[in-house]
C-alpha cells in the first residue's frame, strides 16, 4: 500500500477532496492487512477497533464542523492558547503555547483539548465530530511550520504525541516518538541523516508504539536489544551499529508477529491511534492509582500534545535532558539536571541510560548550554517559579519540550519561597500559596540521629535522589509494597528501575532504591513530588526481583531483610538505622511566620500528656482541642490498676474509692498540660471509651486471675462483671456521657481533678482557660444533666480551695441528631467541637474499624472519592457540620466552634472549615505545621 501511494497518502497540502479519494482507495486496497489489524487490535476501545474505517471516513466524508474548538496549534512565535488555559490545554499544551508566546524556540505542534478526552471517553472510545478534520488541520500548520511532511520520504516530518493533563502526572500517561516512520520513510530518512540515526529511531518508534499502542509487553522488546548487545559485546545501546539497527529493527518487527499484531505502515493512521492509545491511558490502573495518591478529582482528562519532533540522537552535537532552574531537593539556587548526547528524551527520564550532569553541558555543547541557561532564567522570572524543563540540541540548536512548576522536596519548597520573596520575585502571599500542605509535612519527617554511627553498615552509594530517612524491609514489586504497607510494616522498595506500572509500590514503600536511572529519572521526581526517600542510579547495585534477592558492596539481601537508605547523600547502609524526631527551624521557621500573617483559623492540637503538649506548642498551636482523659489511665501500673478497680467495683463507694486513689494522676497531668499551655485554652473531654476497653488482653482465664488478682475481686464476680460488660455494637455503646449519667461519680472525679488543677497552677501565675467537654451527647438533656453535674462539683473545688477560675462547658457534636438539633444543644453549650471521626462513622453507617474491608473496592471502582475517615465528606457530613453552626449561633451568636478529628489536619478539610466560618481546627502536635499551612492557604484563596 506504501509503495503505491506514499506521496498522496502523506501530502496534506492538496485540496481535501482528492487527497480524501486517494486515503479511501488506500483504505479498500489494504482490506485484508486492516481486517487483521482490527481483528487483534489489544486495546479494544472503540476507535481503535475501526481504525482505517474512522481515518478514510473522516477524509472522505468530512461532517458539519464542530461547534467545540478542539485543536490549538502553537510554532514560529504564535499560538492559539496561552499559560492561563491549564484546565483546558493541560500544562503541557498551555505551557508550549506560552513558550512560543514569549519567543523561545519550540518545536510547531497542535494540542487536542482536555475536552475531547472527556467527550472521547462518553464516545465509546470515538473522537467527537468534527475533531479529526480539526486535527488535519493543525498537522497542516505543522507541516508549514517546520517545512516538512509527515510521511515524505525525501524530507520526512516526524511528531510526538504526548499526553498533558491541567496537574502535572509525570510519567502516569502514555507517550509516542518518532511517530511517521515506516519502512519507506525510513530508507528516505537514512539517506538524508544516516542510517544509524535513522534506524536507531526506527526501532525506538516500533518499541514505543508496540508497547503503548498495540499492548505489546515492552520486555520483549527490551529482551531483544539486550540479547542483540551481548551478541556483538557492547555495554550501551548508543554503542550498536548501523547495521546491528537494521537487525534490530528487523527482530522488533517479528515480535508483533509473534504477538499476532501488523505494525501499520500508513502514518495517519499511526497518529490516529496513537492519539486515542493517550486519551485511553487517561483511565489507565497508573493514572487513577496516582490520582487517589495525591487527592486528583474534578479533571475533565488529559490533553493530546502533538509536536514535531527534533532529535537529540543526531551524533555528539545533539543530546536532551532535563533541569530544574533551581535544585528541587535544597531549593540551592543553581541549575539542577542531566542529560544525555546522542540520546532521545525517554532515556533520561526512564532511567536506560545513567546521565551526565547539567554543568558538564557547558564543555560538551557550549552554545546550547549558554542558550539554556538564558531560556531558564527567562521562565522563571516569566513564571515567579522554579520551572522543570526538557529540552533537545538537535545538531547544536536549542529546542525548548515543556516547562512546569518543578515538583520539589519539602526542604527545597520552602527555602525556594523564602528565596524568591528575598530576591523580589514574588511577595509572601504568592510565597504561601506555593508551597503545599504536603511539603511541610515532609520536613517533620524524621531523620537519622547519628549518621556516624553506621559508616560501617554503608554497603554501596547511589545518587541522592529524594532527600529524607527510610528505613524498611526490603520488597521487590509494588503488590508486596502494597500487602505489606496494609499490615502497618514498612519496606523499601528495590528496582532496576521503576516504571509508571511501580506506582503504587512507591507511594506504599517508605523509600525507592534503583540500579538505573539519574536524578530526573521516574523514579526521582516521583518520590520527590511524594516526600519519598530515593537513591537512584546505584550502579553496583545487582537485583534478582525473580529470586528475590539483591547484592550490593558483597552483602546479599533478601525480601524482608532490613535496609536504609539516606537519600541526602545517597547511602544504602545495611539494618535498621536509628532514627531522630524533626524540629522546625531556619526557612521553615520565617516561612511560617508568613503563613500566620494570612490565616483567620486557630490551629489547636490533640495533645494527652504534658510532652504532647509542649510538642504542640512548639509546633506553633495556640491551643490544645482535645485532651483525652482516657489515655492518661495507661500511663503507669497504678493507674491501669485503679481503673479496673473501679471497672470491677460492685457498689458505689467501692467505686468511689478506686476513683480516689485515679485523682492524683489525673490532677498531676492536667497541671502540667496547663503550664505548657499557658495562656492558650485547653479543652478537656470526659471519659469517652467503653470501660472494656481497659481490660487487658488475652486469654479469658489469664484475664480473669489478672483482673482478680490486681482488684483483690473473687474470680467469679469477674467473670459476672466482664460479661455485663460485653456488648454487641460498643461504639454505639455504653460510652461517653451515658458513663458519667449512669456512675455520677467518674465524673465528678475528673470534674475536680480538672478544676483543682487549674485553681493550683493559677496561683502559680500560669494563665489557665480550661474547656469541659461532654461526649457523645445526643440530646439536650443529657447535656443538662451533665452540666449541673460540672456547675455542682465547681462550686465545691471553689468553696474547697477558696479561689475560682473561669470555665466554659460544651460540648462534641458526633451524632448526626445533635448536629440537626444544635439550636436546643446551644442553650446549654458555650462550645462546639466536631468529632468528625464519629459523626463520619454515625453518618455513613460505616465502622472504623471495619471499613478496610470493603473501602478498596469502593476506591477503586470510584463509588467513593476518598477515605471518609481521612478526607472530608463535605456533601453529607459537612452539611451537617455546616447546619450546626447555623443553628447553634442562632441560639447563641458567640458560640465557639471547631473541629478536632483526624480531617484537622487535612488541608481539603481545613479549606472547608474556614469556608463554613469555624473558629479552629485541632489535629495531632506533627500536624499542628500543616493545618496552619492549610488555613492560610483557604484564608487567601477564598479571599481572592
């Protein structure tokens, strides 16, 4: 078919009428090689199952055209879209239009919208109407463009179709080189290049477009380079010859025969499919897993980038790479990056070929690299960001492939911002917005606490990828990452090299380790944008992930032998390296300064002991917002044994008594929880658990001599005890107020211990605000009851001590009738505080400790967004948040209200909060960084 119409099937520049009756007649003659195509196609959507009849269909018979605009084309200093169209180009496509706006030099293309992805997939898997013709059309402004035609053999126009979604997904999405050739195109090609250029892009293109179009594994194919390169006794694949290209080719070719698949000769039709094979890996399992990872919803799909190519694998003046403008571990500002001469993109950032760095381009390719280091300066300034760029020297000439905002480390994040407000670049509000919740969170991660002390157990050094401690069992495949990370274990995940396929084994494994690959490899910007420890590019590293073994420095491991990693200097030490808690200071420490300045919420914490609450204050919260009483009954034997005294007691004055010899703990703890709160409220809520949850574990008969034993109960009352005791549905139990409604007294205790407390440490000097907080309340009269029970005992610790203090009493709202009747619970409650992990649980009908069980499945089949229990539900609990606090100030306009589950310190949850006019919100001390963070960021979106 080729050879009898390769003119008039790749020229776009004739009139579309013949050059519509030359594809249909090249269609019909080629019947039987489609029919076998569309019969083995691998990837059944629609539109690929009927390739050749979609292609000829909309040539030959052009429909109405589409009212949607769906092709932006950008080359030679003009483009249909601009930096501000994200969300309809994807970051990619916007950013190549305003690369060619301010003058760079970047390769002509087109952009299939975001859009169409979405319209594509609602198709069937068939592009909408219109949008094929629109795609002709802009390969036409191409071809202008660069001179050149897609599948001329004498002077051929090569394209890459890239994908492109509004958030950058490194590496989650498919990619095609070289797409145009075939066998003719590739003759013309060696004629005018080279032959070794030629076929080295020939067996490239039928590599990539095997595995990400046609299904093909791409270890067959990487079995036969591998296999052609031992054969002739090289090392690298730059090192193969022209002719072994030509065998290699050849080898390729006989793989999609082995697969039962026809490689397609007609360049149309290979753009076609490509372009739907990118639309499709839109639902890809890579995609939606990376998605959920990092909280992705609301995108439409990704855009279609088709570009000219230019070639970096054109001899020693030609090479690409990748750099950051400033170094996205340290945020150090110094041109970050590698490249590769005589190489194409993929083998930067899929870790082939281990790159050299940036700064040697300068001796390498001076020209290029002075242009590059102008073109960096200019994008950052244009874009008040540190930008990640990629880019081809193509026979000496620069050509600018894509910049972003470069995924960073929490450390280079902040000093980045701090950096670019001290240099003018930005101001402390864009400073603010810039950095994420997430990166914070990365620097109160722990590192290790004497690096000294395992020089000895350093077993081998690779390059320090991601920065950051880990420490874990070594696994070798993402499902043993995953298995292992769903039982609370931590592990190390070991790789020749990662692949978009490993990335729910990176984000399960506390650190990546990898024999291939550079500093902007996959793997390197993945656990970078992930906080996660990586060493990358361990050249001595062997790995045997079959038998499941590594070897490295002549140590021999295996899964599940410990490892750390230290991917600031990338050091791979054998065991378990000590590790050291986080501290805030230097960059961080001004930057969250700035980030006090702009937020309207209070950030309290969740803090138990007086150590919680120091950690918390020192974190920067300005409060504590749940103290809970329970946990200070485990803090020494004593205490655990008073508690099941009282559990085990048979009458009130025995209870009583157990009740007692518990005040002095509780009183000790509350004092120094007050001097490290000094001045900052304190709420403390009454005991909430079952009271079988402080029995101990075990075996009946261990237990009962057990509790016998430390109570001096006779074995058969506590047996009688434990089973009234029991209960079917405990959560739902007998817990919270209906402990103290039911035995007056535990309240009563913890009342005075409360109370006493702060009358002792406010005579001290000690500014004390304490908030009681009733639990679990579900009507008013519960709360009545409890808070004349409190007034009661106050009044008592006051006449007592001869001094008072104020108090406010209020309550956690985590039933869903409490929040529907807060305007009744607001006459006796001076406070709220949400307890959205209950009121999740009670709302949904879903028990937390249960909810494993099925919550994957609904992941991933997408009937829910995100867990409940970690991300807010803001459509079903947060109306009932939201219709609380309407209710609630109407009955009382100065209510108090906050939250103080886990979503405190989720920053989705946070912008939620804020928007719903709460006061605070509380979260565990490590947190306290993030929340605040978070608040800022909700105070000035909101606002703008």
């Amino acid at each position: 078919r080729e050879r009898q119409h390769p003119r008039v099937l790749s020229s776009l520049s004739e009139s579309i009428l013949p050059m519509a009756t030359a594809h249909a007649s090249a269609a019909m003659a080629a019947g039987p090689a489609v029919d076998a195509l569309r019969r083995k196609a691998p990837r059944v959507s629609k539109a690929r199952a009927n390739n050749v009849r979609v292609v000829s269909r909309a040539i030959a018979a052009p429909e109405a055209p589409a009212v949607t605009k769906r092709v932006f084309t950008f080359g030679d200093g003009q483009a249909d879209g601009d930096a501000s169209m994200k969300t309809l180009l994807g970051g990619k496509g916007a950013n190549l239009a305003e690369m060619n706006r301010i003058g760079l030099s970047v390769p002509a293309g087109f952009t299939v919208t975001t859009d169409t992805c979405a319209a594509f997939h609602e198709n069937g898997g068939e592009l909408p109407a219109g949008c094929w013709d629109e795609m002709l059309e802009g390969l036409k402004f191409v071809e202008k463009c660069m001179g050149k035609k897609l599948g001329d053999p004498a002077d051929p126009l090569l394209l890459s179709v890239r994908s492109g979604a509004a958030v950058s997904m490194p590496g989650m999405m498919d990619t095609v080189l070289n797409l145009g050739l075939n066998d003719e195109v590739a003759e013309g090609l060696a004629a005018k290049a080279g032959e070794k250029f030629a076929y080295d892009s020939y067996r490239r293109f039928l590599d990539m477009y095997g595995d990400v179009v046609m299904g093909i594994e791409h270890h067959l194919f990487e079995h036969e380079i591998d296999s052609l390169k031992k054969e002739n006794g090289v090392a690298q694949d730059n090192e193969l010859t022209a002719e072994h290209l030509k065998t290699l080719v050849a080898r390729y070719k006989k793989v999609y025969e082995s697969e039962g698949k026809m490689f397609p000769q007609e360049p149309l039709e290979q753009m076609r499919l490509a372009a739907d094979a990118v639309f499709d890996s839109w639902n890809s399992d890579r995609a939606k897993k990376y998605m959920a990872i990092n909280q992705i919803v609301g995108l439409k799909g990704t855009a279609v980038n088709i570009q000219a190519m230019v070639f970096g694998n054109m001899g020693e003046t030609s090479g690409t790479g990748v750099c950051f403008t400033r170094n996205p571990s340290t945020g150090e500002n110094l041109l970050y990056g590698e490249y590769l001469v005589n190489a194409q993109g993929e083998d930067v950032v899929a870790g082939i070929r281990t790159p050299e760095d940036i700064l040697t381009m300068k001796s390498a390719l001076p020209q290029a690299y002075e242009d590059l280091v102008r073109n960096t300066e200019l994008l950052e300034k244009h874009y008040k960001d540190m930008q990640d760029i990629e880019f081809t020297v193509q026979e000496g000439k620069l050509y600018m492939l894509q910049t972003r905002s470069g995924k960073r480390t929490g450390a280079g994040a902040v000093k980045i911002a701090v950096d670019l407000v001290e240099d003018g670049m930005i101001d402390k509000r864009r400073a603010v917005q810039i950095v994420e919740p997430t990166h914070v969170d990365q620097l109160l991660h722990p590192q290790f606490k004497d690096e000294s002390a395992y020089a000895a157990d350093v077993i081998g050094v690779g390059l320090p990828a991601s920065p950051g401690a880990a420490v874990g069992q070594v696994v070798f495949d993402t499902e043993t990452a995953e298995e292992l990370n769903s039982q609370g274990k931590k592990c190390i995940l070991v790789r020749v090299e990662t692949s978009p396929e490993d990335v729910g084994g990176m984000n399960a494994a506390e650190g990546i380790l990898t024999a291939r690959g550079g500093m902007t490899s996959h793997a390197a910007v993945v656990a970078r944008g992930w906080g996660k420890t990586c060493v990358s590019g361990c050249s001595e590293l062997v790995v045997d992930e079959e038998n499941r073994w590594l070897s490295l420095g002549g140590v021999k491991l295996h899964e599940g032998d410990w490892v750390s990693l230290n991917g600031t200097t990338g050091e791979v030490i054998r065991g378990q390296v000590e590790l050291a808690p986080p501290a805030i200071s230097g960059d961080l420490d001004q930057f969250m300064t700035w980030v006090d300045e702009f937020r309207r919420l209070k950030v309290l914490a969740n803090a138990d002991t007086p150590e919680d609450a120091k950690t918390a204050r020192d974190n920067g919260a300005e409060g504590i917002g749940l103290v809970r009483t329970e946990h200070m009954f485990f803090g020494t034997g004593e205490r655990i044994m008073a508690v099941r005294r009282m559990i085990m007691a048979a009458d009130t004055p025995t209870r009583e008594a157990a009740l007692n010899d518990l005040l002095p703990f509780q009183r000790e703890d509350f004092e120094g929880i007050f001097r490290a709160m000094d001045g900052c409220p304190v709420t403390i809520r009454l005991l909430d658990p079952p009271l079988h949850e402080f029995l101990p574990d075990g075996d009946l008969d261990e237990i009962v001599a057990m509790l016998s034993a430390d109570t001096g109960a006779d074995e058969h009352e506590v047996v009688e005890r434990i089973e009234k005791l029991a209960e079917i549905n405990p959560m739902l139990g007998f817990r919270g107020c209906r402990l103290a409604i039911t035995y007056p007294e535990i309240g009563r205790m913890q009342v005075r211990a409360i109370l006493e407390a702060a009358v002792a440490v406010h005579a001290e000097g000690v500014v004390v605000v304490p908030d009681i907080m009733v639990p679990l309340v579900g009507t008013l009269e519960e709360l009545k009851d409890q808070t004349a029970m409190i007034r009661e005992t106050a009044a008592a610790v006051f006449e007592e001590k001869g001094a008072e203090v104020a108090y406010r009493i209020g309550t956690m709202i985590e039933i869903p009738r409490a929040a529907l009747m807060s305007d009744q619970i607001a006459t006796e409650a001076e406070f709220f505080s949400f307890g959205t992990n209950d009121l999740t649980q009670m709302t949904f009908g879903y028990s937390r400790d249960d909810v494993a069980k099925f919550l994957p499945t609904y992941l991933e089949r997408g009937i829910l967004q995100h867990d409940p229990f970690q991300v807010l539900d803001q459509a079903g609990v947060g109306q009932l948040i939201e219709t609380s606090v309407k209710r609630g100030r109407e009955t009382r306009p100065e209510l108090k209200v906050g939250i103080c589950g886990e979503h405190g310190g989720d920053p989705s949850s946070v912008d939620f909060f804020h928007r719903k006019g709460l006061d605070y919100v509380s979260c565990s001390p490590f947190r306290v960084p993030i929340a605040r963070l978070a608040a800022a960021q909700a105070a000035l979106n909101n606002d703008e």
